[in-house]
C-alpha cells in the first residue's frame, strides 16, 4: 500500500513520460557460498550501444518497485544481498535529459528530484548489504545509483565515471551533493562535482574512481561480473573486510572541509565570475554536507534542483548540450559522405606552429603520411623535429603505445620540393594571413597535383574565393578554418565558396570528422561566424575605451553574459595585432557597423594591455596603456554599454541569418560554443538575445519560437 501511495505522488511526472525509452530492471537471483543468494538486478533499456541507459520517471518508478518486492524477500530471508549493474559497457547514464529537459513547472523539477532519492535511496533500506557493479559508463545519476548503495566495484576499464550536472547548469540532485563528500572527503568531492565538469566535463576512468575512493574493488572487464559476485559474497560472509581510507569517522572536518569551500569559491569567481548558478549552488551543497544527514542533505538536493530545472540557465543549457550532442552528428548544408574523396597522403604548406600542429593532428587522427614544406630546409627541419618531440610527449603521457609513436614518426616527412606534394591528395596551407601569399602558395602547388585533390585554407579572416582566384581549379578550394590550440579546440569552419563543388566540401565534412572535430558549413563572408561575432564585440569594447569609457566599466559590462573572459583578456590571449587586425578586416567589410581602432594598434606595439604578477595574474591596467586610450570624451555607463552590445549582436546575427551565412540560429550558437567557449548555460548568444528583449528591440521577432527560457 505505502509503494502505491508514495508512487501517486509522482503521478503527473509519469504521465508527462509517454515517449521515454525506459530503462527496465531485470531479476535473476545468483547462488553463492553456504547457500545463500544474491539478487542481481541489471538495467537495460532494450537498445544496443548507441542508445545509452537512462533513467526517466518511468524507469524510476520500476526500479523502486523492484527494490521494494526484493527488500521482502530479504525480510523472508530468501536473499541475502541485492546487487545492481547494468548492460554491455553501461551502468547508466545518468538521468533521461529529454524527460528532464521536457519539465513543466518547479513543482514537476522538484518531483523528478524527489522521485530519483525516493528510488535510489531503497539501496540503503533493504535489510541485507547492496552492491553496485559499475560495468561501464556511470554519469550522473547513474554514479549516483552506486553512491547510494553500500558496496562498489567497478571495471578497470570503464571509460567514463562523473557527475557532469554542474556542466549543464544543474546539480547532482540524487544523493550525490550529500554522499560523494562523506565517501570520498571534500577535496576529491569537489573535484568530482566541480572542477572536472568545468573542464569540458572531463571524466574519470575505472582506474582514477577507485583511487579516489568511489568504488571498493576493481576488477578486469575478462572476468569483471564473476569476480564482483565472488567478492560481494566474501564481504556478506564477513571473510572480505572492505577499508577505506575516507570512512565517515576519518574525514577531516574541523578545519579542512571550510578551506576547500573557500578555496574553490575564489576559484570560480576568478575563472567563471558569478554569472552561472549551478556551480555555487553546489558548492552551498558541499558545504552544508559537512555537518548535516542523510535526510537533511537530501531535502537540500531536492529544492536546489527544482529550483535549477527550473530555471533559465538550464533550458539554455539543455539546447546547447543538444546542439553538440545531436546537431553536430547532421551538419546542416553537408553534401552525402559518399561524394568524399579519400585522403591517404596529406601535404602542409608551411613548418610553423600552427602548420606543425596541423600535421600532428592529421597524422595522429588519419594515420596517413604527412609531408610539409617550407621556405628552406632549416625551417622544415625545425617543423618536423617539434612534431617528432609532441609525439615523444604522448608516449612519456602513455596516451599511445612505443609502436604507435614509431609509426606516427615514420609517417612524418618535410621537403623545399613541392614536386613531392605530387601524391597528395590534401594540401592545407598555414602561411602568413595575406591574400598575395596564400594565392601565389596554391598557385604555385596546383602544378604538382593531381585534379581530384582537394586545397585547404586555413584562413581566418580573407575571402577564400578571393585565394582562389589565381587556381586553374577553383572547385577544389575550400575554408578549413582551425582554431586555436588546434588540437584542442573542437570547431572546424568549412567555408563553402560559390566554386567549391560538392565533392570537395564533402571530403571536408568527412576529413573533419576523421579529425575528431565538429563541422559546420559557412558561406564565405569576412570572419566566418566565430570572428564575426567576436569582431562586434571587441569591436564595441574598443571603441568605448576609444570614446572615454574606462577600462574597467566595458569589463562590467560584459559579465552579465557569463563569457569566459572579458573582451580585453580576450586581445591578449589572440595577440593584440591578430586582434586589431580582426577589426581592420571587418570595418573594411562593413564600415557602418563595425569599428577600426587606431589605439589598439597601439597598444599591440605597447605589446599588453594588463598588468601581471610574476605568476601571470592579472593586478590591474597598465598605467601606458590606459595612457594610450586616452582623450575620450563621451563614456558610457555599464548598462548603456551592455545594451549596445546586446542590440548590436542581435541586429549582426539576424544579418547573418539573412545573408545565408550559416542555415539556422542553431548553428552560430554551435560555433560560439565550440569555437569560442560560450558556456552551456548561455546556449551560445541567440536563447540569451531572446531573453533580454535585444531581439525584440533590434527586428521585432526573436531567434526562437518559444523563446527558450525557464518555468514557474
């Protein structure tokens, strides 16, 4: 009767889940030692490897049934232990985003929280010990289903173990805020929760959770359910002790708990500033975790989440995870993968750093050979022997094999003959950013090519037509645009000119993705997407520096966007002549809207705008470079200055948009995501637009129908 009344209350959360895939919980009772049985419970949604577990209110709801009919049967005495994995290579991952995502009202949020400790928290209730076996990916929730339980193993070569929820603007809101700190001490907690979602939601391996402490044993994936059964049976016969290093009793609290908290606030207010929510919702979770219960811990889960799910940042979070998540697998625009050409040798023209990671990333990704090619021999030389020492570098890091750095270096050559790019069947350029360069390079190599290879342009800045112009093939060139650090960054824009046939934009779709980078497809337009918006806001921050607005109030005036730093850390970290450079490009392409600045060229020959430390912290501006800026005489206030950035971004999208420049509003967030570290909780910049009425103000519409914002 009670499981019937506690599941009526999550009635109207079920009846909102018709389209879940559910995650079903299947029973088979496992014999072991003197008699007794485990009861061993996998979760499996019915779908192969592409289709990850997940845990919607449906599945839920079954599972705490299940848990409920297994704890009377340990009360008859019919099992002595329930132990919990999942499918091939899944525990589970984590909560159901489309079922979440898909919430109504803060009371729905706050009943799918309220749901996921009503469900879970049966693993600590059963009578007899509980065990999870995390056979695979264990994110979120799904990591969660096993801190609830008594007992962990995991596979050693389980590939992802997290709590990514901060990452998408929420928290972990099923036991994990409360149980990770009091298992694992809140230094590792906060790792776990905190620092490692901000890390492009980095992952832990099998390995690095049970070093932290997060599963008691660990085994091989050869014999990892046997041997997990055979060790939850040693520690139900009390002859397998189970130690910890962090028991309740041993985690430090006077003192320790306090300073990590304060360590990590001052941490996410000088990395992120105090825009993002979930982060220091957290953080209060961590933090009162230190002396409350289980209980009490919980309650606190269940309104920060409610309120989270709730909530603008979410939504916008949701969309953003999607765009990566789905959109980039269906590049709008690409021609059918089956036009590409195949690409078994690669030639770079240039040996410099960004040429250099260029042949690195192709020989590492295409495993092919890689030639590059340079002014003279010292040049070639020099590139080749930094590719050689990065490949040396990954095998000191044991991210590949002896054999493997053999082969990569093998694959590896430079030569001043262009005659031996005569195989090639890709050539990418990364010379100096002039259109009489680039278009001699191409000119120049075309005469040793084959017709069917394919030239790229890394350009950032000019018209690829443009470096075309002097091709006898126009049709084979097309924009590669990397960003930087290349292998790093996970944005490639191809850059489709009115000559580029298909099959060459097909051969880069399908190279890119070989690179492991996301695509999109721009026409071929100054600055591309990334550059262009980038241009528009540093852009308007220059020129009220220029016209009499400190320094320190454009900053201002830009934390209300939560991006990942300000416009002027920016310019120094893209090197401030790339920067006045950027601008130069775009006044001269549209002078009504975008602005030169005489004094950032300036201040790219100062060489800096801040003032730092011996540690490379920023203490304040420099004294010559607010020198450099001034004579202003009409300053903006902060608010006049977001506003103005705000219209002028909504009025330069919706230009962009119009001119085709990409196929949908989805694609720019993308780029800015990927491209230029956005955050999740933003959605890029047209969900933000859209909520602060610029959309509105500038075209009287918006990018979005609904606007994508939160509920009450």
């Amino acid at each position: 009767m009670t499981n019937v009344v506690e599941q009526n209350r999550f009635a109207e959360l079920i009846a909102a889940s018709d389209d879940e895939v559910v995650t079903h919980s299947f029973v088979r009772d496992v014999p072991i030692s003197a008699g007794r049985t485990l009861a061993l419970v996998t979760l499996d949604n019915g779908r192969d490897h592409t289709r990850p577990t997940t845990l919607g209110p449906v599945a839920l709801v079954e599972f705490a049934a299940t848990l409920d009919t297994l704890k009377e049967r340990a009360a008859r005495g019919e099992i002595a232990g329930v132990a919990v994995t999942g499918k091939p290579f899944f525990l589970a991952a984590g909560a159901d985003l489309s079922q979440v995502g898909s919430i109504s009202s803060r009371a729905i949020g706050k009943q799918m929280a309220e749901l996921g400790h009503y469900a879970l928290g049966k693993l600590s209730e059963l009578g007899v010990p509980s065990f999870v076996f995390i056979n695979g990916l264990a994110l979120g929730g799904g990591l969660e289903i096993g801190l609830n339980a008594d007992y962990r193993t995991i596979d050693r070569n389980t590939p992802g173990v997290a709590l990514p929820e901060v990452f998408l603007g929420i928290i972990p809101g099923w036991g994990g805020a409360w149980l990770l700190p009091n298992l694992i001490g809140i230094e590792n907690a906060l790792k776990v929760v905190i620092e490692n979602p901000l890390k492009n939601n980095r992952m832990l391996t099998g390995q690095e959770a049970f070093t932290l402490g997060i599963a008691d044993a660990i085994f091989d994936s050869v014999s990892f359910l046997e041997h997990s059964i055979a060790w939850a049976d040693g520690v139900i016969a009390g002859t397998t002790k189970v130690k910890r290093a962090n028991t309740p009793g041993k985690i430090e609290r006077a003192v320790k708990w306090d300073i990590a908290i304060g360590v990590a606030t001052k941490m996410l207010e000088n990395r992120i500033g105090r825009v993002a929510k979930s982060p220091y919702k957290a953080l209060e979770l961590l933090k009162a975790a230190k002396n409350t219960d289980r209980a009490t811990g919980f309650a606190a889960e269940d309104e920060a989440l409610a309120e989270l799910i709730s909530g603008d940042q979410f939504k916008a979070s949701i969309y953003a995870f999607n765009l990566v998540q789905k959109r980039t697998k269906r590049p709008a625009g690409a021609p059918d993968k089956k036009l590409a050409k195949p690409v078994t040798q690669v030639g770079v023209i240039g040996a410099g750093l960004m040429a250099s990671q260029f042949a690195l990333l192709f020989v590492r990704r295409l495993k092919v050979p890689v030639i590059i090619t340079d002014l003279d021999q010292t040049r070639v030389d020099k590139g080749v022997a930094y590719i050689h020492t990065e490949i040396d570098t990954l095998l000191e890091k044991k991210r590949i094999s002896p054999d493997e750095s053999n082969r990569l270096k093998a694959l590896v050559s430079g030569t001043i003959d262009k005659a031996d790019f005569a195989e090639c069947d890709w050539v990418i350029e990364a010379v100096f950013e002039e259109l009489g360069v680039k278009q001699e390079v191409f000119a120049d190599v075309e005469q040793y090519l084959s017709e069917t290879a394919v030239l790229a342009t890394n350009t950032s800045s000019l018209s690829v037509e443009q470096i075309g112009a002097k091709l006898k093939h126009p049709e084979r060139l097309v924009g590669f645009h990397f960003f930087n650090p290349v292998a790093v960054m996970p944005l490639v824009e191809v850059v489709n000119t009115p000559q580029t046939d298909d099959a060459t934009l097909s051969t880069a779709m399908v190279t890119a993705a070989k690179l492991f980078k996301n695509a999109v497809i721009t026409t071929d337009t100054p600055g591309f997407v990334v550059n262009r918006i980038l241009a528009k806001v540093l852009g308007e921050a220059m020129n009220a520096v220029d016209t009499g607005t400190p320094f320190e109030t454009v900053e201002e005036s830009t934390k209300p966007f939560g991006l990942p730093m300000t416009p002027f850390e920016l310019l120094e970290l893209v090197g401030l002549k790339v920067g006045a450079h950027v601008l130069d490009t775009h006044h001269a392409a549209f002078p009504e809207r975008f602005f030169e600045s005489e004094n950032l060229h300036k201040l790219a020959e100062l060489g800096h705008i801040f003032e730092r430390d011996s540690h490379g912290k920023v203490t304040g501006i420099d004294k010559k470079a607010r020198a450099i800026v001034a004579g202003g005489t009409t300053p903006m206030t902060a608010e006049e200055l977001r506003i103005r950035i705000e219209d002028g971004l909504a009025d330069e999208v919706h230009r962009m948009l119009e001119s085709k420049v990409v196929e949908a509003a989805e694609d720019i967030d993308l780029c800015l995501i990927l491209g230029a570290g956005y955050p999740f909780q933003m959605g890029g910049v047209t969900p933000y637009l859209d909520r602060v009425g610029a959309s509105e103000r500038v075209f009287h519409d918006t990018f979005h129908h609904p606007i994508l914002r939160g509920v009450q």
